[in-house]
C-alpha cells in the first residue's frame, strides 16, 4: 500500500453529503478531504472514517476547520467513528470531543433528524 | 340514305345482260314495233296522239340492259321498227326519219345519263329509281318530245309543237315508267326475288287492280278508283319492285285500252279529252312512281337489314378469325417466352440468378407478380421475385413447409396448386389472405420445381388480377417454366453445394487451426466466434454450462451490430439446444438463428449460436452442426487442461500458503507468477520454516514437469524438505531428498535451492540441487551469485556426493533465490539473462519488496512460458531502526510503515506500535514543515532504540525550530506526542532541533 493512497465515496442519503473515506488520513491527503469535504453542497455532511487505516494531526486539522466553516454557514457536520477504529482512537489522543465525532452513521442521521438540535 | 357511304358489296352491282346481238335485235324490233303498235292501234287514230307509248320503255331498258356495244344494235332495232311502223301507218319517209331520231336519241339520251349517273342501274335501289325517274322517265322524254314535235311541225306538217311535245313526253315517259320499269325491276339483281309465292300473290294482286281499274273505267264503279292505288302499295310491301312494276304497266294498259274503247270517266271533266288523258297518264305515272320508290325504299330497308344482318355475321366470322390469329399469336409468345427463358437460364450461375430470370418477363402473360421459393431445411425460402411488395417477402420471405400456403402446398404436394378466385384462397388458404390483399390477385398457381429425379427444390408461384386465369395453354406455360426452372436450380444448387462444401472444408480447417492455437475455453470460445464472425458474418454466441444447470455466455461476436437479442432470449435459446439432440433454427427479427449443443465424450459442454440474416450467408445446420462437433471437442480439450490446472493452482496456491506470516526478525518478500503461455502449472515452490536450531531455512524448488501430477509431486517434496531439513547439513538434507525422490518417481530430477540463516548471526549454509545459483544483493556493493554447494538434481544417477557451502548475509544484504523461469529464455543465453539479473538487483537493493519488484519489471517481460518463483530476504536489525529523508511529506508515509514494520519484528505490540507509530508520524511532520517547510532538501533524520526500558525515538532537523502554541495548528502534533508518549524533550539550538521521546514496552516479544 502506498501511503497516499486515499479513497472518497460521496453518495447523498436523507438529504445529507456522505463522503466514505478509506486508506490513510495523513498530511498528504488531507487536502483531497479538505477539498472533498469543501465540494459538498447539502446543509448537512457526514463524514464516514470508519474504515480509515491512519489519522493524523494534519487530519484532525483539516476536520476541525472544516466543522468550523460548516457550522459558521449554518450546516451540520458529524464524523463517523466506531469506538474501535483507528480514527476515534487518534481523536480521543487528539482530545477531538464527542459532540462531532459520532459511532455510527445511524448516530449521525439520528442527531440530524433532531431538527431542535442543531450540531455545535 | 347512308348505303352509299357503306358501299355495295360489288358482286350485287347489275351486270350487263349476256344476249346475242340477234336475238337482242329481234326483241328490241318486236318488242318496239309491238308496243309502237300498241300505241297506233290504241290511242292514236291519226298517228300523232300517242299519249302512252309503251315502246319507249323498251328501248330504254334495252339500252340499259345491255353492253354499251351493243347499244346499235338496240338502237337499229328500235329506230327500224319505229321507221317501217311509221311508214306503215303512212307517214312520210322524211316525218318517220324524224320520229326515227326522236326515238332514238331520246332512249340513248336517257340510259347514257343514267349510266352516266348510277351505272348500270337496279330499280331495286332507291338511288338507281331516283335516277331512273329523274333521267329516263321525266328528263330523256322530254329531249324526245321536242325533237318529235319539232319533227311533227316541220315534217309531218303538224300544229301545235307544245301540246304534240307535252303528249309525247306524258306518252313515252309513261311509256319508259311502265314497260321499261317493269323490264328493269324484273331484271333487277338486288330486288326481292320473286319466288313462288310472293309472284302467285303479286299475280292474284295484279288481277285484282285490273279488274278495279276496269270496273272503273267500263262499269264506271268510280268507289273503286282507289283500289288499285291501294293494291299497289299493297303490292310494294308484299311483292316489292318487281310487283308494283307489272301492277303499273298492267293498270297502264288497262287504262290505255279502255280509254281508247271509250270508256272514259274524264268526259264529265271540263278539259280537252286529250288533256284528260295527259292528266291520267300523269297520274298513273306518279302513282306508280310512287309505288316503285315505296317498293325500292323497303326493299332497301329489307336489303339494308339483310346487309347489317350479315355485316353482323361477317363481323363474328372476323372476330373468330381475329381471336384465332391472337391465339396463333399467344401460342408464338409463349413458346418464344420459353425460349428465352431457357436461353437465359442456361447463363444463370446460382439458384438466385435462376430464379430471378424465371419470374421475369411474365407481365406478357398477364402475371401480376411471381415468385420463386427454394425449400430449404424445411423452410420455404424466397429466392427470387417481381411484383412483389417488401412487406410480403418480410412476412413470407421464409416461412416452413407446414404452413398452408398454396406454393407449401405444391412443395409438398410435388403438384401443381390452382386457386382460381380470391374468395377460393380465402376459403382454402386463409393464412395466405393477407398477402393477397397486398398482391391484390385473383388467380394464383404455384408449380413445383423438380430437379430431374424428381424432387421439390422450390416452388414457382404466379398471380393474376384476373379471375380464371389459368386456362389450358397458360397451364403448359406454367408447366414448362417450372420444368426449366427446376432442372436449372438443380444445376446451380449442385455447384453451390459443391462451392459450399469446399467452402465449408475450408472453414472448418481453418477453426481447427486457429482453436489449436488457443488454450483455454474462454480463449477457444472467443477464438470461435471471431473466425465464424469473420467467415461466416455471423452473429455468433458461445454458451457454457455453468455449475447449476444454468449457462453463460463465454464468447459473442456481432459483426453486423445486429444485437437484436438481449441474453435471456439467447440462454433460453441455448437451453433448448441443450436438451435437444438437433439443431435448433428460429427466425428472429428477420435473423435465422442456429443454436447447437456443444457435446463431447456423452457430455454438453455448452451451446453454440448462429444468426445471420434469412437467406444470407451459407449456413445450414449440416454445417453448424459439424462447427458445433468440431468447437465441442476442442473446448473439452481446453477444459480438461483448465479443470487439472485449476486443481493444481489450488493446491500449488494452498502449499505455498500466500506470504509468510509471523518470521520475526527477517523481512521476506516472496513472488510466484504461473506460466502464461500454457495451461498448465509447473512445479515451482518456495517455503520458509524455522529450524529447532533457531535457524530459518529457505527453499525454492522446482519439480519437473507441469499439471496436476508435479503439483502433487511438489506438495510431498515440500513436505519432506520440511521434514528432513532438521536431520542434519543442508548436504545431508539433499542426499535424504535422493533417497525420498526413489519413491516418488513424480520428483525426480527436481531441482531446489536450499539456504538456512541464522538472523542473529547472518551465518549462511546453502546448497542447490541442479539449481540456478542464488544471489547475494547489498545496498553497498556489488551483488554476486553463489556458485558453491552445487551438486545435481535430485535422484540424479550422476551426481557424486551431495554439498553444501557456507556463506554470510550482512545485515544490509538480501539474499535471493528463485526458479529457473526468471532467467531461461528461448531467445536469450542464460549467462546474459543472470547478468540482466544482476544489473536489475544492482538497481534495487534497498529493500527485500523493492528487489522483487524490479527483477518482476526486468527480466518477466515475455510471455511466460514456465512458473517463476522468488524469494528474497534480509534479516532485521532488532535493536535499532534508523532513517534519513528529505522534507517531502510523501516521506512521512513510507517512514511510518517501515517503522511499524520494524516494531513488529521487535516484537512491540499492536496498541503500543500504533502509538508510537503516530508519535514519531507526528514528530517527523512538525520537523519537515517546521523546520524545513517541506523544501524537499532538509534531511529529516529518525532513530529508533529497543532497549530493556523501552522503545526510545528522536527526531532531528537542522532547522529553526519554533515552540508553537498548544491550541494551534502546528502544537495538535505536540500535543497528541505528548499524550502517547512517557518522556519527550524537545531541545533547539542553533543547529536544529531534536525531539526525543521514550515509551515504556513489555518485554519484546522474541519469536
């Protein structure tokens, strides 16, 4: 496996921009996320890293200002980590808190159904 | 009266009468002389009063009667009688040479105008009675009459000229009217003939209007005056011409005769007797013309109905002939109609040409449209036709046998088929009614065409708008069409089967060689269709039977884009063919679609699919069906050879066991590539095993031969290798293999290359059995081929004692064994390909992947015509993991997986390598963009210690290193190596910076 080797899936469910990321989260591919994340149109984004093999603090940075621009525009984002992906083990290092970082895709579209409670 | 312009027919034109010129001389003398007597004796006392003068008609209608040269003769005779008549009656010789001359000159006056006018005249004609009238009876008298009283003043010594000239005219024309009238009329050609009972009646008539008419006179019984005018028109319609004529000059002379007895009823008439009689005379002429035109009017009419009658019956008569002549025609027609058919069709070279000459030119005969169909494997097949609308040759263009049809009818009659009307095909044939709407016929024949022992090779069928059409010789012209046609199609049939069959040899050869040429079913299967495709042009399919019963499609070819089926449509057609011991032949969207199961050894492999458009190409199921024989036994072939390869593949693939697993300690890349060019599997193997020693061994091994027995013989060589490579030296472990080879005959002669490594030491003892020699590859020098501890192959009867060699791999150093398919090459020596080899391990001896790598991309660049295996290792530095790379963040990944490599052959668990993992990740980041800002030139040096306490880390720059803030960006790495790591330092100067990080670890774990 080549380290930069990165996928995107981008499909839209319930109205919302799912992107399904696999292979490693680093420094060299943050920016195809960045950009993936930036191309998405639909009030809300759903950020799937379930199936990640690394994340790192070039990752972690992509996300959190992606979350911050989402949010100033008046959008829903939350990223998908099970408990025992590599993904939530680096955002639990990372200190990421769990109002974003969600276990499941089901959690996610649960959150967002919840039209009283917007994501932070 | 429009018979002029019709035209007598000229036999009915009045010929002169044939008479000696005595004998006309005698008649005309007596018949003169009488009736100049007559007129004496009668009415003139004094000779100079002949108010009726019946001598006049006779020299009239002599003259008439007669040749023009004999005119003076009637004229001698006349002018003599008049002369000695005269001077009998004591005229002077002078006076009767005038009334000579009178006489005379009036009669030739009168029948030369009417010669002039009319010819010789037939009072029987209206026109020739006007004539008569006009000339002889009214104009000749008058001429007559003044030359008489002319004669009668200055000869005979007479007064009065007009009233002498008037009796004469009144006498002679009465004359002229009556006696030549009724000489005339009786020798009238076209007049009613006067049979027995038409002249009994005209007699008893006759009879009747002479007693009236004297009664009249002598009984003066005046009621009676106009009985004969009845009974002459009477007589006009009952006798005709002839009749009134005699009735006139009958009544003339009666009242001529009466008058000059004295029984005169004009004596109470207030006139002259003389002009009395001029009054009579006159009306008795006019009566009696009058009576005449009627007759000749009705005879006319009679003649005229008698004339259309016949012109109705001459015209039948014509018309019979007419049609004769048309029938002598037609029959000419047709036979040159034949002719020319036979004519063109000894040109025609196919059956298509033979039947497009047979259907033309038809129009002649009144054919609507024509058709010619071949019976074709059951099927009626259009070949040729005219007249025909597309619609009808889409809709019948092929249609079977069974259907009924007038031409399936004749096929399978062998006879020929007639529907005579319309409403008779649309009882008897009603699947043919829609055709004919279209055709728009009436009668239709279809004719077989036998070839000459008899068969049906096709059907002519001809249409007609008209109802009946086929009469007896249009029925032999069909006939003889359709016997020409079928022993010309014979003839063009037989050569095209002959052309065909060389045709189809040929194809068939040409499949053999090309499906020898491909190996595997799926390849045989494409190989197929393209040579069908390309020979044939047909839309070609090759199904396979799948596990379950099912089929798929393994190979399809359209070269006409026809894709008219979809793949249901195909496999239902396929699974038909599957269960059905024929060929089975559909018509799909105008395609005629062949499927024929795929048998070989008692099994259906699958089915094969041809379409090609209906009537094009040459397929016929003969040929698909040998095509199917010919593609069964080939991929029966190709599936055997795939089944055993695909049975050794599992077993060569289970023995190998994919990569090694769990060798600590040693980094190992392996590479197995099976042959590409055939079916088979060769023997290669590779296997790596620890030793109770501590030692690993490594084996490649190559067993003779391919396919599933050297799988098998690999698997218990490997087996054994494994099994007797802890009794003793790499030496002992081939002479054991000797003796282990004994009894499996199968692994023979295999060759092997064997080397056992300590990690810790890199002591090195290896042996090759007929082997290519393995190859020592560093980073730092040269690599080299290792050439000792070489001996035969196994069970070889030749070789001498068994050896090993000793050897060391230093820690930068991989060694590398493989097969012979790495580097023997039909085209290339063996010491150029090993030199080729080094070359490429020269190029890549940084790590055991990379090696195997490059050899794959250097030296496999062929087709490979046998297995290569390689295996490549390195042994691992446990203590220490270093790197050294510039600030490329494309660096920062290949750094983590080599380190987590590293960690593993350590021997550091999962949750702790991660950690560290993405600590130094993290550290060598902040260092490449913090120090260096990624400038791909700043070398970025990482160094990794496993020691009793821990794994310990730095990472150094020289750059400038800034402390960045915690909630930034830049510090989220700081942070997270904080939080993963138990010690970190992080120390800058001018230099750069280093940061240091330590985490405690279990005790490593050590194989």
């Amino acid at each position: 496996m080549t380290p930069d080797s990165l996928t995107i899936a981008h499909e839209i469910r319930e109205g919302a921009a799912v992107l399904r990321v696999r292979g490693e989260l680093d420094l060299t591919t943050a920016e195809q996320l960045d950009a993936a994340i930036d191309a998405t149109e639909a009030a809300s984004v759903v950020l799937d890293l379930s199936t990640v093999l690394f994340v790192d603090s070039a990752a972690i940075r992509v996300i959190d200002v992606a979350h911050r621009r989402l949010r100033g525009g008046g959008r829903a984002f939350y990223v998908v980590a099970p408990p025992q992906s590599r993904a939530a083990w680096t955002f639990r290092v990372a200190g990421f808190g769990d109002q974003v970082v969600v276990p499941s895709a089901d959690d996610a579209f649960r959150r967002l159904a919840d039209a009283g409670d917007p994501p932070v | 009266m429009s018979l002029a312009t019709t035209g007598y027919d000229t036999s009915t034109v009045a010929r002169p009468v044939r008479v000696s010129s005595v004998v006309l001389f005698v008649l005309v003398a007596g018949g003169y002389a009488l009736g100049s007597q007559l007129a004496f004796s009668w009415f003139g006392a004094d000779g100079t009063s002949s108010s009726f003068f019946p001598a006049a008609g006779v020299t009239l209608a002599a003259l008439v009667l007669v040749r023009l040269a004999q005119w003076p003769v009637v004229l001698l005779a006349a002018g003599s009688a008049e002369f000695l008549v005269d001077l009998s009656h004591d005229l002077g010789a002078a006076a009767s040479a005038g009334y000579v001359v009178a006489n005379l000159t009036q009669p030739l006056v009168g029948a030369a105008l009417l010669l002039a006018a009319v010819g010789r005249a037939d009072l029987g004609r209206t026109r020739d009675l006007m004539a008569f009238l006009a000339l002889a009876v009214v104009l000749a008298p008058a001429v007559g009459g003044a030359l008489g009283a002319t004669t009668f003043v200055l000869l005979d010594d007479g007064e009065g000229w007009g009233e002498f000239a008037a009796e004469w005219w009144v006498g002679d024309g009465l004359g002229v009217l009556v006696v030549g009238g009724a000489i005339l009329s009786l020798s009238s050609t076209v007049a009613r003939p006067l049979t027995r009972a038409p002249l009994v009646e005209g007699l008893v008539l006759t009879v009747a209007a002479v007693l009236a008419a004297s009664a009249v006179l002598r009984l003066e019984w005046f009621a009676l005056v106009y009985v004969p005018l009845a009974l002459l028109v009477v007589t006009a319609f009952r006798v005709g011409t002839r009749g009134v004529a005699l009735m006139g000059a009958a009544i003339a002379f009666v009242i001529a005769q009466a008058t000059a007895e004295g029984h005169t009823f004009w004596n109470s008439l207030d006139v002259a007797p003389t002009t009395a009689l001029v009054y009579l005379q006159l009306g008795i002429g006019i009566v009696v013309a009058s009576a005449l035109a009627l007759a000749a009017e009705i005879t006319e009419r009679e003649r005229m109905a008698g004339e259309l009658a016949r012109t109705e019956t001459e015209r039948a008569v014509a018309l019979d002939r007419a049609r004769a002549l048309e029938g002598e025609r037609n029959a000419r027609q047709r036979a040159e109609l034949l002719e020319r058919h036979a004519a063109q069709l000894a040109a025609a070279a196919s059956r298509e040409a033979v039947a497009s000459v047979t259907v033309g030119g038809l129009e002649t005969i009144g054919v609507s449209s024509a058709w010619v169909q071949a019976v074709e494997d059951g099927e009626l097949v259009v070949l040729a036709s005219s007249g025909v609308p597309a619609e009808n040759l889409n809709r019948y263009g092929r249609y079977p046998l069974g259907v009924e049809t007038p031409p399936a009818e004749a096929a399978r009659r062998a006879a020929l088929v007639e529907v005579r009307t319309g409403a008779e095909l649309d009882r008897r044939f009603p699947r043919a009614s829609a055709g004919r709407e279209r055709l728009r016929y009436e009668s239709l024949v279809s004719a077989p065409l036998r070839a000459a022992d008899g068969r049906v090779l096709g059907v002519l069928s001809l249409t007609a708008a008209q109802k009946y059409w086929l009469d007896g010789t249009r029925r032999q012209l069909v006939i003889g069409l359709a016997e020409q046609c079928g022993l010309a199609l014979e003839r063009a049939q037989l050569q095209v089967e002959a052309d065909r069959a060389a045709a189809d040899a040929a194809l068939l050869a040409r499949l053999g060689e090309e499906l020898e040429r491909a190996t595997t079913t799926a390849e045989r299967a494409d190989v197929l269709c393209e040579a069908l495709a390309d020979d044939l042009g047909a839309f070609s399919v090759v199904h396979v039977v799948d596990d379950p019963g099912g089929v798929r499609i393994a190979a399809r070819r359209d070269p006409g884009q026809r894709a008219a089926f979809d793949d249901a449509t195909l496999a239902t057609q396929a699974q038909r063919a599957l269960v059905s011991s024929n060929v089975v032949i559909e018509s799909v969207h105008g395609l005629r679609v062949f499927t024929a199961a795929l048998r070989a050894r008692g099994r259906a492999l699958g089915t094969l699919t041809l379409a090609n458009d209906a009537g094009a190409g040459r397929m016929t199921t003969v040929l698909v069906q040998r095509i199917a024989t010919r593609a069964a036994l080939a991929l029966d072939n190709a599936l055997l050879y795939e089944q055993e390869r695909d049975v050794s593949h599992s077993l060569q693939l289970g023995l190998l066991g994919g990569r090694p697993e769990g060798m600590r300690g040693t980094e190992i890349a392996t590479v197995y590539l099976p042959a590409t060019a055939g079916l088979e599997v060769g023997g290669d193997w590779y296997d790596v095993f620890d030793l109770p020693s501590g030692h690993r061994a490594f084996v490649v091994g190559d067993v003779v031969g391919h396919g599933l027995e050297a799988a098998v013989a690999m698997g218990q060589l490997r087996g054994a290798v494994r099994a007797l490579a802890p009794v003793g030296t790499p030496a002992d472990l081939l002479a054991n293999l000797d003796l282990f080879v004994e009894s499996v005959p199968e692994a023979a002669m295999a060759t092997l290359a064997y080397a056992e490594l300590d990690p810790a030491t890199g002591r090195l003892r290896y042996a090759c059995a007929g082997h290519p020699p393995p190859v020592l590859v560093s980073s730092s020098a040269e690599p080299r081929l290792l050439w000792e501890g070489r001996t035969a192959p196994l069970g070889s009867t030749i070789g001498g004692t068994r050896e090993h060699a000793q050897d060391a791999l230093g820690s930068d150093e991989i060694l590398l064994l493989y097969t012979d398919g790495l580097v023997e090459r039909r085209d290339v020596g063996l010491d150029e390909m090993l030199e080729t080899l080094l070359a490429a391990a020269t190029r890549a001896g940084s790590s055991c992947d990379a090696l195997v790598e490059e050899l794959q991309a250097s030296l496999v660049t062929h087709v490979l015509e046998d297995d290569v295996c390689m295996l490549a290792t390195r042994r691992v530095d446990v203590t220490r993991f270093s790197r050294a790379f510039p600030a490329d963040a494309d660096e920062i990944g290949r750094l983590r997986h080599a380190l987590d490599e590293w960690l593993w052959h350590v021997g550091i668990a999962t949750p702790k390598r991660r950690e560290l993992v993405l600590a130094v990740s993290e550290a060598a980041v902040n260092a490449a963009e913090h120090a260096y800002g990624f400038d791909h030139v700043g070398t970025v040096r990482v160094s990794v210690e496993s020691g009793p306490d821990g794994i310990r880390a730095s990472v150094a720059d020289d750059g400038t290193w800034r402390e960045p803030a915690a909630e930034s960006d830049r510090g989220r790495g700081t942070t997270i190596i904080r939080a993963l790591m138990d010690d970190v330092s992080i120390e800058t100067d001018g230099n750069g910076t280093v940061v240091r990080m330590r985490a405690t670890t279990a005790p490593p774990v050590r194989r």
